[in-house]
C-alpha cells in the first residue's frame, strides 16, 4: 500500500492535467465553455483530493478549515458579484493567486530556515522567482482591481524619473537576490526582497490606464500562473508545476490577441501611459470647431430600428457600466418579432478583460450563434441597414483607419462607418481612453442618442413595440 499510493497520486495528477487541458479547450467556443469550466473544476477536485493523500501532509484538520472557509467565500462571491464587476473579481482572483505562490516560497524558507538545513541551490533559486513574480502578481493584481472599482483614478499615474526608478528596485532585488544565493540563510535580506517584489507590482500596474486592462488583466493572469509553476518546483509538486504552465501560456497567448486587437505592442502598453492626456469632449449635441452632430430622439431611432432588415449591435463598456445587456436583448427579440435579422458585433477589447462583453451578453441569454467576432461581422456591415453603437468609443472610431497622426491609427475597429445608417447611444461627447474625438459621431449617416445606455434601450423597446 506505502509503495502505491505515491503512484496513485501522480497517476490522479495526470488524468488531473489531461482534465484541465480538455478544459482550456472547451472553454474556447460560447457552446462548450459551461462544460470546459464544469472539466477543469473536476480536475481541480482531482488534484486537491490527491494531494490530501500525500504522507507529507501534517495538519489535515488545518487543511480542511481552510477549504470550507475558501469554498464558502468562492461561493458567496460567484452569487453575490454582479457580472459587470467580473473584471474586478478576477483581478482579486489573480492577486490570492501570487499571493499564495508567494506565501509557499516564503513559508519553505522559513521551514528550511527553522530546521538549520542547508537550502539547495535549484530550490533557493526557485524560491526567489517565486517570490518576485508572486509578489508583482499580488500587488499589481489589487492596484488593478482598485483602478477598476474606481477606488483610485483609473487614468496613467506617472512621476519624473519612475522607469529609471523600477529599474534601480529590480536592480536591488537582483542584487539582494545574488546575496542570498550565496548566504541563503539571512532572514533580513529575504524579507527585504519580499518587500521589493510587493513594491514593484505597485510600480508596475500605477502607469498603466484604465483603457488598457483587458491586457493587464491577462498579463497578471499569466503571471500568477508562472507564479504558481515556481511554487511547484519549489515543493516538488507535479500538479502546481503543470496547472501553473498551462495558465502561464493560456494567460500569454491571450495577452498577445489582446495586443494585437489594439494594434500594440506589449511594451507599449506596460510603458507608454497610453491615455494620460485627454482631449476635452463637447456638449451633447454641440459641436467640435466647424463639426457639428445630429441627435435625434428614441421614437426616430425606434423607427430606422423597427424599419430596417439587417441590424448590427455593437456594445461597449458604456453599456457594461449601464447594466443594459438584458434591456439590449430585449430590444433584439423585439426587432427578430418584426422580422428583423439581428448581429452583435463584439471587438476583442471591448469591455474591461477579455471576453467582457461576451460574458455579459451570455448573462443576458443572448444567443452565442449571434455573437460575431471583429473578422467576421467587418464585411457585413455594408450590408447593414442600421448598425446600433451603445457605449463604444475608440473601437468604432475611423480615425484608426485613415488619420495616420491618431494615437490609434492601425488599430484594427469595427467598421461601423460602412452601414447604411449609425445610432450611437451615448452620455455626452467625452473621449474614449485614448483621449482623441471620434469621426464616427460627425459623419453624415451617423446620429447620436444621448442619454444613459440602459435608459435609452428601454426608451428603443417601448417605441419599437408601438411600430
């Protein structure tokens, strides 16, 4: 039995590991991503129950206090959070992630430390990239969510000398990090590069703007993968070292769509305080110099709706904000009663992550069959008779495609300009995060529906019921 159950626990891991690979796959398509979550949390339940099994394990009772407290806040918390804040929870989900990578590498020094053993070189080694990249998933992770809840200003906060500054603290961190590989039993100069690493994810997120978070968001992601991969090497567990791979590369590939959708490198983002100076937006319904807009009222957008074959909708994070995804597809039953064919079109950095605007319309039961991505929904719109914006900015703005001093220029959009008819449902005439005005609004076939986007979509139903 002794001789068996070590290889009990490895074999688990790996039906463990194939489960979240099938997982990951599945989690791919709208269709399929319900059961690829129901797979992987069956692989997580694997590995957790193996584990459990482990002769290493001292304090079971410790352990499964620990689970239940866990699992009732993860319960609570997937009731209670509403799907508009799901960039926020995921962001404090990223953050416990580092945190807990972390906290191994720190409880196994601590361990070795107490035990007067001598700490191998590979496992010291181990331990300091855990540290580091736990500690800036962690604290990075919590800055990012308080941009988000808005607890802090989401624009780009910069100060003279701040990347000369980073790079003295990772200069420290190397520098405390040698030391420790050549004296690894000094306490002071390990919690100092805890410190440094918890210091440096602050620095890392504070330039980066609000517009930018869907690819923070699957950065950190990413990192609290690695971070988890460290900690397996870091305790010799198969199952962390796997688990924390597959996130780490799923989190990069998805950070590079990111990206690309904006037409941006990495660097880029990280570094350049994208946003930090915007332009003022005009009145309403004013003008901006010698161009103008024209509004009009819910009852005249009820009508080019309700009259229309083809309509194309395209949500933003105005309509994230507003809560309006289940008033939108109300407004879309309507129309498909008149026999209107209805499309949603989704741009890949729409929202506040990746997949926002995705998940928010499958809260509201919005068929994944209507769901088109940017590739796909492009070359339909001039065959669209009425392309309806609620609360998108710089991804419909057509600067990106012909103003070659835009800030946006290449960044691939949602070419809305190109239906036959524009609605677009927004508060006021601010800007978008990239801080520049959008041709879209002063075009000829565009009108402007001013008002809250959850308001004004009710506003849309009640008149398209009365056609």
């Amino acid at each position: 039995m002794s001789d068996f159950l070590p290889t009990g626990i490895q074999l688990t891991y790996l039906v463990a590991a194939s489960l979240f690979i099938l997982g990951l796959k599945k989690l791919g398509s709208p269709a399929t991503a319900r059961n690829g979550n129901v797979i992987a949390a069956v692989g997580m339940l694997l590995a957790i129950v193996a584990t459990m099994l482990d002769q290493h394990v001292l304090n079971y009772e410790m352990i499964l206090l620990g689970l239940a407290i866990g699992s009732a806040i993860g319960a609570i918390a997937a009731y209670k959070v509403q799907m508009t804040e799901m960039p926020q929870m995921v962001g404090l989900l990223n953050g416990l992630g580092g945190a807990a990578s972390a906290l191994v590498a720190v409880a196994e020094f601590w361990r070795l430390l107490g035990n007067s053993q001598p700490i191998p070189l590979d496992v010291n080694i181990s331990m300091l990239l855990d540290v580091l990249i736990g500690g800036v998933t962690f604290t990075g992770s919590f800055l990012a969510f308080a941009k988000l809840q808005g607890l802090i200003s989401g624009s780009p906060i910069t100060f003279p000398f701040q990347q000369p500054f980073n790079l003295l603290l990772l200069g420290a961190y190397v520098a405390g990090s040698a030391y420790l590989i050549v004296t690894p039993d000094s306490l002071p100069i390990f919690l100092a590069v805890v410190a440094v690493s918890l210091v440096l994810g602050v620095m890392f997120v504070i330039p980066i703007g609000g517009g930018d978070m869907p690819v923070v968001i699957s950065l950190l992601n990413s990192l609290s993968g690695i971070a988890a991969a460290a900690a397996g090497f870091v305790v010799m567990n198969n199952m962390l070292i796997i688990a924390g791979a597959l996130v780490g590369a799923s989190g990069i590939i998805l950070t590079e769509i990111m990206c690309k959708a904006m037409n941006r490198s990495l660097f880029s983002v990280l570094f350049s305080a994208f946003g930090s100076v915007a332009a003022s937006g005009g009145g309403a319904a004013g003008s901006t110099g010698d161009q103008t807009v024209r509004s009009i009222d819910p009852e005249e957008g009820a009508m080019m709706l309700g009259y229309a074959r083809n309509v194309v909708i395209v949500p933003g994070y105005g309509m994230a904000v507003a809560q309006a995804q289940h008033s939108v597809r109300e407004l879309a039953d309507q129309l498909e009663r008149m026999g209107v064919d209805v499309k949603y079109a989704i741009h890949p950095v729409a929202g506040r992550m990746p997949g926002h605007m995705n998940v928010l319309l499958a809260e509201a039961n919005v068929a994944y069959t209507q769901l088109y991505d940017m590739d796909d929904i492009n070359p339909q719109f001039e065959q669209a008779d009425v392309a309806l914006v609620i609360g998108a900015n710089d991804v419909v703005n057509p600067a990106a495609r012909s103003d070659t001093n835009s800030p946006i220029y290449g960044m691939p959009i949602l070419e809305v300009d190109k239906a036959k008819q524009t609605i677009v449902i927004k508060r006021g005439m601010s800007t978008g995060f990239a801080g520049v005005d959008n041709e879209l609004f002063y075009k000829d076939k565009t009108t402007m529906l001013f008002g809250s986007a959850k308001d004004m979509v009710s506003k849309l139903v009640s008149e398209v019921k009365q056609l």
